[in-house]
C-alpha cells in the first residue's frame, strides 16, 4: 500500500502516522559490518539499495555541521520564507534535483562506464553519472538532475555535476538555487552496510560562499525498489496547507 502513498503527504502526517512511514523508509537495514564489496578492478562498489537521508528531504540546514548556518544571500532568504509546501516542484511529482533526496529507498547501480541512481520515489526518475572520463559540455542544457561525471579518489566515489535548472528546491523548507550551482558530492562506503556522503553547494547566484552537507545511509539488505505513482491523479497536493517547518 505505501508503494501507491506520496513522499509529499508524509510532510503533513501526524507524529504516529510519520513513525510508520519511517519504517516504509528503512525496510531492511542490513547488518553485516563486514568490508565493502569490491569490482573486479579493485574499486568500492557502491551498488544496493539504501536508505534515504532525512537531512536530505525536509531541511537542509540540519545537514551542516554542528554551529553552521546558510551562508543565504538577502533574495533568497526572503524567498524561503514566503514558499508554501503546496507549491514544491516535489509535491507535484516533479524531481527533486540534487542532492536532495526523498523519502523512500534509492538504488545505486555500478557500471565502468556509468553509475545510475535509481529512485522509487516520485517519478521513478534516475540520475546518470558518467565515469568514462568525459568532460562537462561547454554550455549544457539546464536540467533538474545536471550533467554529472565521477572519478575515484582512492576508496572515495567524486560527483561533479553541473549544468542544472532553477526549478526545483533544495528542501521541503523551500531554499533556492540559481542555474550557477555547481555539485560535488563525494561518497565513501566504510564498510558492507554503511554509505557516507558530503555534498558541497556553490552557488554565487544564491549563496555568499559554498557550504557543505553530510548524511550517510545503511543497506537495505533483500529488498527491492516497488513501483511508486505520483504523475497523475495527485489528490494530496490541495491539501497541503501553510509551510512545512520540521527538520
């Protein structure tokens, strides 16, 4: 039955009923603490499926560091505050760009040439990394998700990713970006059941400097990501009132 609920109706459950979407969110969590698995070519391999990060979806203020605030610029720190959730690109089943996340499980799958990751929620949309030692294009596209390329720094997967829209928010508190942003994430995975991850944000449309996320995610062992529609008959996207303030 969750497979057919909204990501966007969780931001307004009760406290009871947000407790049982969590576990929607965290299936199977693998308990293994044995190595990470390696490719054939001695690389990590990231491939499963994993949890989703909270700090991720809801607000992203929560994943900076410990004292850390929004280096916001003035427009857009006024522009967060008058967003409504009603009029989230997410909540109307749009993607959810980088890096945010939504709240249900994603899937990593590790090619040579490429890595994709797979996202049961919202539009069942994917993003592709491109790990052929390519560069950016000179003058991409926007799109939601960008044009990424990765590389290996030692055990360490780097994203670089640019070339993004304007249109989709970092968060369910409604902080903006500019077509100036520039991605890099940067996953580690310590050991068979766990997945760290830091994204750092420059955007000089936006932001007075960069600034940096964290979150980490565990292995969602035998399971499997399910068919999830949010592209038509959105019936929950009128009832979605005021502003969504948790973190």
């Amino acid at each position: 039955m969750f497979a057919l609920a909204l990501s966007t109706a969780l931001a307004m459950l009760p406290a009871s009923a947000q407790g049982e979407a969590e576990k929607v969110s965290n299936r199977a969590p693998s308990k293994n603490a044995g190595p990470a698995p390696r490719t054939p070519d001695g690389k990590i391999d990231f491939s499963g499926v994993w949890s989703p990060e909270h700090n991720f979806i809801y607000d992203i203020t929560s994943a900076l560091k410990k004292g850390d605030t929004l280096p916001m610029q003035p427009w857009a720190a006024d522009l967060t505050k008058t967003r409504m959730s009603k009029d989230d690109p997410e909540a109307n089943c749009l993607p959810t760009g980088v890096p945010r996340q939504n709240p249900y499980p994603w899937r990593i799958v590790q090619l040579p040439t490429h890595i994709f990751f797979l996202f049961e929620g919202n539009i069942h949309s994917y993003r592709q990394i491109f790990m052929d030692g390519r560069k950016h294009p000179a003058d991409p596209d926007p799109t939601w998700y960008g044009h990424s390329i990765g590389s290996f720094d030692g055990d360490t997967l780097v994203i670089d990713s640019v070339g993004f829209n304007d249109r989709f928010w970092f968060d369910f508190a409604g902080h903006p970006h500019t077509e100036k942003l520039h991605v890099t994430e940067r996953f580690r995975r310590p050991d068979f059941s766990h997945l760290e991850y830091e994204a750092t944000i420059d955007d000089p449309g936006a932001y007075t400097r960069p600034f940096t996320m964290y979150g980490h995610s565990t292995l969602q062992e035998g399971v499997d990501l399910q068919e999830y529609i949010c592209n038509e008959n959105n019936q929950d996207v009128p009832h979605i009132v005021g502003k969504d303030t948790r973190k």
